[in-house]
C-alpha cells in the first residue's frame, strides 16, 4: 500500500515513562476489512530518563515546524524535542535532539 505524499500529520502519544512522537498518514488505495487505512511511523522516543527522571506530564506539538514538541516534566521543567536533518555521505539521516 502507498501513502498520500504530503498527506502525514505528527502526533504525541504520552505513556507511562515514554512519550513517542509519531507520523500519521492515511492509505490511497481503499483496504481489506482486515487492513488497517492508516499507518504510523515512529519518529522518536522520549524516556523519563532523558528528562532528568521525571515523568511527562504534558506536551504540544509546534504548528509552525514539523517535528518539533514541548514536553512539560512533573518538576515544571520544559523541554524542546526536535527533529534535525544532516546529510552524512550524501544520505538524509534524521536525528531527535532534546
């Protein structure tokens, strides 16, 4: 099945200890009864650890930027989490950075 090019979305999912960001896109072509129409695509995962211990408490996501979140931790800390794109032996690598 193919995605709709330019038809993904991102959206935060906030466990118990992790928080994950994730592309969301919807198929072009209709599916068996059985097949999901959507696909996800984890981008990053984002553990209590790397915010100094604390759980997540809340997030948003950046309108204006793709890729790019706040994370509230339970001690009132705010952390930026973005995605950066390098290009290493002319290949796109994708990178989460807090």
């Amino acid at each position: 099945m193919q995605l709709m090019v330019g038809e993904m979305t991102a959206l935060l999912v906030r466990l118990e200890v992790t928080t994950h960001m994730l592309n969301v896109g919807v198929h072009t072509i209709t599916c068996a009864n059985d097949q999901s129409t959507a696909e996800t695509i984890r981008v990053g995962q984002l553990n209590h650890t790397d915010t100094e211990g604390r759980r997540h408490v809340d997030m948003a996501l950046d309108q204006t930027s793709w890729s790019k979140a706040l994370v509230v931790d339970e001690g009132g800390g705010v952390w930026l989490w973005w995605e950066e794109k390098t290009e290493v032996k002319e290949r796109l690598v994708k990178t989460m950075k807090l």
